[in-house]
C-alpha cells in the first residue's frame, strides 16, 4: 500500500451543506449545456437577449444563489451584459427573496434538454432513467 493520502470525500451533513454540494455540480452542469447551445463545444457564451436567455440565466442565478449568493453579480455582468442596472437589481432581489430548486428531471424537462444532449455532454442522470 503505498503512503498516498486516500482521497475522502466529506458528506454534506446538513440540508444547507447537500444544496450548497447540488449547487455547484448543476452550475458546472448548466455551463456545460448553456455552452453548447450558445457557442458551440469551446469559447464562453453569452445568453441570449430574449425571454429564453432571460429564463436561463434565472435558472443559473437560483442556483448561485444555493451554493454562492456573492457571485450573482459577476455571473450576471459576464452571461447577461446587455441586463439594465434597474432589471439586473429586480432579478437580483427576486433570486435572494427566495431561491428555487430542482429535482434534476424537472430542470431537464424546464430546460428542454434533449436525450442526445444529456447523454453526449455526459450530465447527470435524472432520477428516473430515460424512457
């Protein structure tokens, strides 16, 4: 056996720390896909100016908010520059007033995220498998 330290992964041992956990993996998650719809495999992406990047960057803004409230802001400025300072303040305090989660296969269904999508980007799986 050689003198390598075992890698250990803690458990969350509170609701708050198993969010937080959930959080950032579906952050990573959603960068993944919001990359691929908005600037093909490689490059940073942008959401777009519409009710659907608007819906989008909701999504990524609640889980921020879960797993780290102080980098909304920043994640704001670089995925939605073309957000106004009195609607960036609006979504700001809708998020902070109550964030929402999800269960990972009602966030598939809101996000429409295809089969090939889900299984090509390697996501996580739902809780119920494909059918």
């Amino acid at each position: 056996m050689s003198n390598e330290k075992k890698r250990c992964h803690k458990r969350p041992q509170t609701k708050e720390q198993f969010w937080t956990m959930i959080g950032r993996l579906r952050i990573g998650e959603l960068n993944k896909l919001f990359r691929r719809r908005y600037a093909g495999y490689d490059g940073e992406y942008e959401l777009p100016d519409d009710d659907s990047g608007r819906e989008d960057l909701m999504i990524l803004l609640h889980h921020y908010a879960n797993s780290n409230p102080l980098q909304m802001t920043k994640i704001i400025k670089l995925r939605a520059p073309w957000m106004g300072g009195e609607e960036r303040r609006s979504v700001l305090d809708r998020v902070a007033a109550y964030p929402w989660r999800w269960r990972s296969e009602t966030l598939g269904r809101r996000l429409h995220v295809t089969k090939v999508e889900w299984q090509s980007l390697n996501l996580c799986a739902p809780s119920r498998p494909w059918k």
